[in-house]
C-alpha cells in the first residue's frame, strides 16, 4: 500500500525495481499523487496534491498542479480519505520476471471529492525495458457538482514541449469504463530496442506482427520470438513454439455459405444414384465396376466392414455410396455431377472417404490394395479448374472416414462438374464408400447491431447486484434475422468471446460481478466456429436515488382553502419529473390522486407513494387535518330606486359557533343596514381560525323623473310628436299606447296618428330606465277635437254668449303649427284686430275690445313652421252674425 489516506498529497517515495525512461531520462523512484497522478519527480513526496482545474489548463500547461515528468492518469478529485480510510486504497506491486516486469499503481474504488457515492477505479502501468505507459481506466463517472466534474489523461515531460494527450481526454467533463490508453516512447529508441518476429524451423522472418494467420499443408512449427535490447547494450531472447496441424477437410475460410450437399438421403436397403456411371447392384455382393447406394455395409460384400453406418452425424439410415472399382484403367470415372456456384467466388469443395476392406478377414493379401482416388472440379466444358487427391488410403481393422478438400475458384462460370477419379487398380483391397460431398462458398461473418446497454434495480437494496435477461438482447442484436441460423453465447470477456470459452451458463437469469459489467456476445454461424462477430453491452445496476420532497408530516388546512393542496413533486436535482408516478392513497387504502399535487377533501392520514424509474421509490405519511367552514351567501347583487334603506341578511350554513363576523363597513353583528351604494363584504372566522368571505354590490340610486304634455287634442289623421323629458341622462325610452308596447320605438319622442274610425281619446305612455335600471313613467291622453272635430277654419261666427260659436276657434291649428300673428282687416282693408300666438281669442271685438258690426271681415294668419294644410300664412274671411234669430 502506499499509506495515502489523506487528501491532496504526494505520497512517500516508492522505488522501481528497474530503470524506466521517460522522455530521455532514466529513473529509478516515483511519487504517486491523491488525485491519480504518478510522478518521476520525487522532490514532490510528502507534499501538497492540487486539485483544482480550469477548463482553460489544457496539458501542456504550466500551472502548479500540472508538475512536469508526470502521468496523469487519470487526473482529477478524488478523496483516498473518505471513512473507511484504507491503506490499500492506492496500491502498487510488480509484476512478472526481468527484464520485463510491470510495476501496477492501482486506485481501487476511490471516493471522488464532493460525491462520496461515486468511485473511481483506475491504474497506470509500467514496462521495463519497454518503457511503455498504460493508463487503465475501468470506471470514472463524473462528479458535476464540484471542480466542475472536471478530468484529464496525458503526459508532460522535461518541458512543455514534451507531452502527449489522448484524443478527447484532455481537461474536460467525460466519463468512462473499460478504457485503455498506451503511450509508446516516440522516435528511435535510445535503449532498450524490441522486436517481435514469427519464423518458421529454418529461423526465417515470416512476420513482425504478433497476430499472424497461416494454413499450413502440412502439420508445422512456427516459432514466436521477442529480442530486447537491455539498458546495458546486450539482447535478451525469449521463444515459444506452436505446432500447426492441417487437418484434412479442413475449410480454408471462417464463413462459407452452402452451395451444394450430397449426403445420398436415409432409407434402408439399397438404390441408384444418377451420378456416377457404373452399375447399379440391387442384390447380391458388388462386383468390378458396380456400386449400390445403402444405409449400411451388412450383405454387401463378405470381407468388407459389417455394419458401418455413414458418415453424416445425427441421421437414423442415413445412406452412402459404395463403390467396388472397375480393374480396366480405361474405366476410371466414379462420379460426376453439375452444380451451380456463384461466379467470380472462392468455394471449398470436401467429401467424406473410407476404405471398406476389414483386413481382419484376411481375404486379401497383407492389407489389401489401397485406396487412392483424384477429386476435381472442371467446368462445363471438362476443363479442370482445381484438382487434388486423396493419397494412398490404406485399409484397416476398422472403418475410418477422412474428410478431403480442395479449393476452388469458378471465375467466369456459373455451373462446374463435381468429378471423383479412380486412380489405384487392383483385384483386393481397393474398394471405397463415399458420402457428404458439399460445396461452400467463401460467405462473410455474422451482421450484429450494437445493443444498448440494459438497466436494472438491485435485487437486494445495498447489494449493487442485479439478475439480467441477456437473452432479451439477442433480438435487437440480430435486427430481424432468424436467432435458430446462429448459436449465440455471452461471455465475460473479449477474450473469451472471441475463442467461444467459458460461456455464460445461465445468461436468462444472470447476475452481475461489478457494476457496471461489460458482457461479450458471441454470434456463430451454426457449425462454423470460425465464423462469427463479437459485440458488447453493460450492465449497469441503477442504484437508488433517496427522494427528497417538501412534504410535511402534519397539515391543518381549511376546507376552502387552495393551501389544502398538497405537493408531491421531488426536489432532487436533474430528475425528468416526466417520468415520476405518484399514488396518493387515504387510510383505507384506497388510492384517490396519480398526480403529483392532491386536495383533500376530508381529515385522515394519506399516503403518497413516489415512484422514479427505474429504481426509486418512497412513500410518504400526512397526517391532514380538514377544519370545515360555513357556506356564506350574502344574495344576489342588489339595485334599489327609491333612496331607500336595504339590510343585507347573510345565508350561513353550517358551524358557526364561536365565529366572529366582520362586515366591510367595521360593523360586528349578522345584519346590516346600508344606504348608499357600494360593495359590501362579510368574513366569518371560525374558532379553527379558517375564513369565509362573500360580497353583495347595492346600488341605491334616486328616482327617475319623466314628463309628458298636458292631455290634448289633435286632429284626426294628422301626424303630431309626444315629447318626454327626463331627469337623468343615458335613460332608455319604451312607449305604450293603451298599455301596449309599441316596438322600435326607443326615443324620447313618439310620432302619433289619430284616426276618426278609432277610439276618440288615446292614451300614450313612456317608461324610462337609467342605467342603475330604476325606471318612470309618464301618460297622456290625447283626443280628436270634439268642436272642430275636422280642424277647419270656420268662416262664420255668433258671438251672442250662448256658447255656440261664439270664437274663431283655431287651437287645433295653434296646437298643431303654432300661431306667430292674427289679424282681422274691414272691407277697407283698415286692421282692426291683432293677436301674438292666437288660438282662440277673437271673438268679433276690436283691439280695443269694441264689439265689430255683423259683416264680413278678413283675416291674415301667420304660423311659426309650415303647416301641411295652411302652410307658413293663410288669408280668409270669416262672417259676423250679430242678427237675432
């Protein structure tokens, strides 16, 4: 351990076991820094770690906290601190044997500074002789609320002008898992020179790259070797061999796609196969140059292998082919058939061969003759595109089926012949079964998509440990191709993954090792090991947020308050308050709200269940406490028209015990009287201290005043104008006649005609509203005129006092016009009588008031507008009657 349980400091000076140069200079010590940092400079041990960063201070910089011949690694705030302070927190050790041993500093599980909850786990790795650098990042998530969750990895060596910084890990805010970073000495090397090289068993060079592909013909020996130059001047050699076996049959590509299979079917008993050209025995033992296509070697041929079975695995009768030679080495052809391929295509053609002879029976000479046939591919033409052979086969005490290849590439051509060649004669021993021919071409691996990462909830509250479906992956993984074409496994490691070990034996109910987890899937082709992509995904087990709320335990509420309302809502930092659920259930258990803000309606305890996917939960007990209130009307709003008092006497329902009442106006009691306009409230306080309020508008407005003319007369069928007058401006006017309204007549004027074929009097009416709505009303009557029922000027009158027509009588038309002059002129022409706004006054006398003698006389009558019978003036006579009757 390196005892750092303090924060922000260097640690003590820790010596190498070796010399490691870093940039041009050889040291022996390092310093290991509270913040993740490895230093060769060991004047800084014991001494202040700074922590603080700046987006500004990109490496190179030379900020204090930034020293140079350092690795950074990753460098940010982290506290080794934190209770449990432990000694092994930030660790080191070597590791391997000289000359190239690995000095490890570890950080395990480090707090960061201000986010105690966040670990950080990381190592920075020395090579000997290699004076290679690793920086390991296995998981370093961020801390935003300090430093400003600020990072960086790189190096900085003599000066700034020495330094290396990976890309996008500068200072900055990133977080990560599983990364690795090397930083390999730039240039050529000063000592400590390396070379890799793959030979072969004569010691040539066939490779320098540690990741070297062959495909041996025959079984070899390669041999991997690392030659180092060490710090003195002198090379170290280390060596390994590997041997090769070249298996035949073997497929020459990782992938193939099948073109064509021939296993010859299952059945039992025998049948004929078109493809070869010797002839076919049903029935008795196989002679020269006759086959038969069965599922088993019983009652075949004596001396040859009893019940062998075929080649294919997994079929039940599964059939062969058996050939017994023709000894004529002009007969030689065993099979030939046309097969479509793909131009242009690498393809594999293989078949299974073995010798059917049981030296055992000892029928024929030592082992017998062996077996040794040519396998070719021509095109349509006959022309051999690839050909090869099987090799001497000889004969055993048991059947031995052996897989045989050869390569091929059609070009041009879409069809070629499958051809098999005898090329061994001989009377004993040389006879053969074939099955499984199969063509393959070259195909490509597996097509995955990247899965997203899966997310689960501790299974247990604490344990950081999680049970995964990784089979539910598979889906997005394929992206729509068929899962029963592939075998797929899960496996820990890349490694794994890669050579198909160690697959996750339970991958539908698999529970992680570390949070987060990185999980490798394996796709295969089925049964084409070669043949497959790898692709990864984490398991991150989300831990629970502990919700924070402004709930209180107890609330006392009115009933009409909105304060009843109770908030839910967490107030935890960067939550998606989309995605909170609230159940708000009342002490029977019955849920009564999903939203985040609830009213009671009534007292009891309620619970409300917060719940933040995927892992946070909390509930949370209220205990409510609803004190009702009255129910307060003070009516409907008011308007009074006659400047009277009004007592406004509230409906209240409900307690009021002990309430008091305070009215707008000051006053205490349950009534009120009030006399003039305004708005009038009462608020009733309960003993529980909740409040109810109403209002009432009264408005007390003064009478309206409207008048009308006098009664009067008119004349019939003649237009005459009723005027109201009112006391108040901004009134409305409605007009009546005999009690009915007389619509679209909203003015303060009314026109009105009489008729003699109607009633002699009419009565006329007005109702004013102002805009308090109080209204008056006025009435006349008008009549026709009853002595001049005609309104005409009388030519003649008898002023003898007897009360008949003892005037003119011109009030009708005084009425109607308005009479401005009246004069009365004697045959000569002399005035003898005037009057301003006549009506009715002349009744045969002078000026003076003389009685005028019976005769005729002659009036001018001046009027005040145009009169439609008279109009402006009129001229007449009218007679005098003094005579006695």
């Amino acid at each position: 351990p390196t005892n750092l349980t303090i924060d922000d400091v260097w640690s003590g000076v820790i010596a190498l076991p070796f010399e490691f140069n870093f940039y041009g200079n050889s040291y022996t010590q390092v310093v290991a820094g509270a913040n993740g940092q490895l230093s060769f400079n060991a004047a800084l041990a014991g001494n202040y770690n700074g922590w603080a960063m700046d987006p500004a201070d990109q490496i190179p910089t030379n900020d204090a906290n930034y020293p140079l011949n350092t690795v950074f690694g990753a460098y940010h705030d982290i506290n080794p601190a934190v209770a449990p302070a432990a000694p092994d927190r930030v660790n080191y050790f070597v590791n391997g044997v000289a000359p190239f041993r690995v000095f490890v500093l570890n950080f395990n599980a480090v707090p960061q500074f201000g986010c105690n909850e966040l670990l950080t786990t990381q190592q920075i790795l020395l090579y000997e002789s290699l004076n290679v650098i690793d920086v390991n990042i296995i998981n370093k998530p961020v801390c935003d609320t300090w430093n400003g969750g600020l990072a960086a990895i790189g190096l900085q060596g003599n000066n700034l002008t020495e330094f290396s910084v990976p890309e996008d890990r500068n200072v900055g805010v990133w977080d990560v898992t599983n990364e690795n970073w090397r930083f390999v000495p730039n240039g050529g090397p000063v000592t400590n020179a390396s070379v890799f090289e793959w030979r072969d068993a004569a010691g040539n060079v066939l490779s320098n790259d540690p990741l070297f592909t062959v495909c041996p013909d025959q079984t070899t020996v390669y041999t991997a070797a690392l030659v180092v130059e060490l710090p003195d001047g002198s090379f170290n050699e280390l060596t390994d061999d590997i041997t090769v076996t070249k298996e035949s049959g073997c497929s020459p590509f990782d992938c193939t796609d099948d073109a064509f299979l021939e296993d010859f079917g299952t059945g039992v008993g025998r049948t004929t196969h078109p493809f070869t050209p010797l002839e076919f025995n049903a029935t008795t033992q196989l002679e020269a140059n006759q086959y038969a296509v069965t599922n088993i070697s019983s009652g075949l041929n004596f001396g040859w292998h009893q019940g062998m079975e075929d080649n294919t695995s997994g079929d039940t009768n599964g059939r062969m082919i058996f050939y017994n030679p023709s000894e004529d080495t002009n007969q030689i052809e065993l099979y030939r058939r046309d097969i479509a391929v793909t131009a242009n295509t690498s393809h594999i053609f293989d078949f299974a061969m073995t010798t059917v002879y049981d030296i055992d029976s000892g029928i024929c000479p030592g082992t017998g003759t062996d077996s040794r046939l040519i396998y070719q591919i021509e095109d349509a033409a006959g022309t051999v595109l690839a050909t090869s052979t099987t090799g001497n086969v000889t004969n055993g005490a048991n059947p031995n089926w052996i897989r045989y290849s050869l390569e091929f590439n059609p070009g041009a051509n879409t069809t070629i012949q499958v051809v098999l060649l005898n090329d061994i004669f001989g009377a004993c021993g040389n006879d053969l079964a074939v099955d499984d021919l199969r063509i393959r071409a070259e195909g490509t691996s597996p097509t995955v998509e990247d899965p997203l990462d899966m997310f689960s909830c501790e299974d247990t509250p604490g344990s950081n440990v999680a049970t995964f479906d990784l089979t539910s992956q598979i889906v997005e993984i394929l992206n729509g191709q068929n899962a029963a074409d592939f075998e797929i496994t899960f496996h820990a490691s890349q490694e794994d993954a890669d050579s198909g070990d160690n697959p996750i034996a339970t991958p539908a109910a698999y529970q992680n090792t570390v949070n987060p987890e990185t999980i490798y899937t394996r796709v295969q082709r089925l049964n084409q090991e070669d043949c497959f992509t790898t692709t990864s995904f984490d398991l991150i087990v989300e831990l629970p947020v502990v919700i924070t709320t402004n709930l209180p335990s107890q609330l006392d509420v009115c009933a009409n308050e909105d304060a009843a309302a109770i908030d839910a809502t967490p107030t935890n930092s960067g939550i998606d308050l989309d995605t909170v659920t609230y159940d708000w259930k009342n002490a029977g258990g019955t849920t009564v709200s999903t939203e985040a803000v609830f009213t009671p309606l009534e007292s009891g305890t309620y619970t409300v269940t917060i719940t933040i996917p995927p892992c946070s939960e909390t509930t949370v007990s209220i205990e409510v406490v609803v004190n009702p209130v009255p129910d307060l009307d003070l009516g409907e709003d008011v308007t009074l028209c006659d400047s009277e008092d009004f007592e406004i006497i509230p409906s209240i329902s409900g307690d009021t015990e002990g309430a008091s009442f305070l009215w707008s106006t000051g006053a205490t009691d349950t009534t009120i009287f009030v006399d003039q306009s305004g708005t009038y409230s009462l608020e009733i306080t309960t003993v529980d201290g909740c409040v109810v309020t109403d209002d009432i508008v009264v408005v007390i407005s003064d009478p309206v005043v409207v008048t009308l003319n006098e009664d009067f007369d008119v004349c019939p069928n003649f237009e005459t104008i009723i005027t109201a007058n009112s006391s108040d401006a901004g009134v409305t006017y409605q007009w009546f006649e005999n009690g009915t309204l007389i619509p679209e007549q909203g003015e303060n004027t009314l026109v009105i005609i009489l008729s003699q074929d109607g009633a002699s009097t009419q009565e006329y009416s007005v109702v004013v509203t102002n805009s308090d709505g109080c209204m008056g009303t006025a009435v006349v009557n008008v009549s026709l005129y009853t002595d001049n029922e005609n309104c005409v000027i009388s030519q003649g009158i008898s002023p003898n006092g007897d009360g008949l027509n003892d005037v003119l009588d011109l009030s009708f038309l005084n009425n109607r016009t308005g009479i401005n002059s009246f004069q009365i002129f004697n045959r000569n022409g002399t005035a003898v009588y005037e009057f301003t706004n006549y009506s009715n006054q002349w009744g045969g006398q002078t000026t003076d008031a003389e009685e005028l003698p019976t005769g005729t006389y002659y009036y001018v009558l001046g009027l005040n507008g145009e009169d439609p019978v008279f109009g402006s003036s009129y001229t007449g006579w009218v007679y005098i009657n003094r005579e006695k009757n």
